[in-house]
C-alpha cells in the first residue's frame, strides 16, 4: 500500500502514461467503504463495461479475447487479494506485456482525483 496521497498520485501518473505491447491496458480503480461493495458490485460492474466495451464493434472487439484475460486478473485481484482496511484500489493489467500492477491507496476516491 502507498502511505501517503502524493505518492498515490505520482504512481498513478506514472501508469497512466505507460505504453503497453500490445496497445492495450486495462485499467480499473475503484473506492469503497465495506468490503461487501468490492465482491458484489464490482465486479458485475465491470464484466457489464467490459461487454459493453468489447461488443460495441469497434477495435476492442477484435481483442477481446486479450482483454478478457486482463479482465479475469482485475476481477481475481476483487476477489482474493483485497482486504477489509482497503480504501481504494487500482489495477493496471498488460497481459499480453507481462505487466500487472495492483496498487492499494491510502484514501477513498471522489471525483476529481
């Protein structure tokens, strides 16, 4: 977990102007208050963008098989690896570049973060 909200900041930066190999990153952040919103909504929620996303006809569509991968990482990352102290939470995921990258923050999100 990164202690401090500039830190959280500056790594988030930093993976938001990361390339990926293959021209693709998933990424999902997320803020809750009880552990029960990241196992229950979540997760529907994201499996319901990424189909939206993915069956829209556009460049998604012919990688989806990709980003279901990626996809399946974010929602394993919901399911096992989060504890009931997480604030926030972000995932970056480059499957096919080997990149995976959970970070724990220090803080709920609001908009404007």
């Amino acid at each position: 977990m990164i202690d401090s909200v500039a830190g959280a900041k500056e790594k988030l930066k930093a993976l938001a102007g990361a390339e990926a190999s293959a021209g693709l990153f998933l990424s999902a952040t997320l803020s809750t208050s009880r552990l029960d919103d990241w196992r229950q909504v979540a997760p529907a929620f994201l499996r319901s963008e990424f189909n939206g996303l993915t069956k829209e006809g556009g460049p998604l569509r012919d990688k989806k098989r990709l980003l279901q991968s990626d996809l399946d990482y974010v929602l394993d990352v919901l399911n096992y690896d989060v504890t009931p102290r997480t604030q926030g939470l972000a995932v970056f995921v480059d499957g096919a570049g080997g990149f995976h990258e959970r970070i724990e923050l220090p803080l709920r999100l609001v908009n404007g973060w």
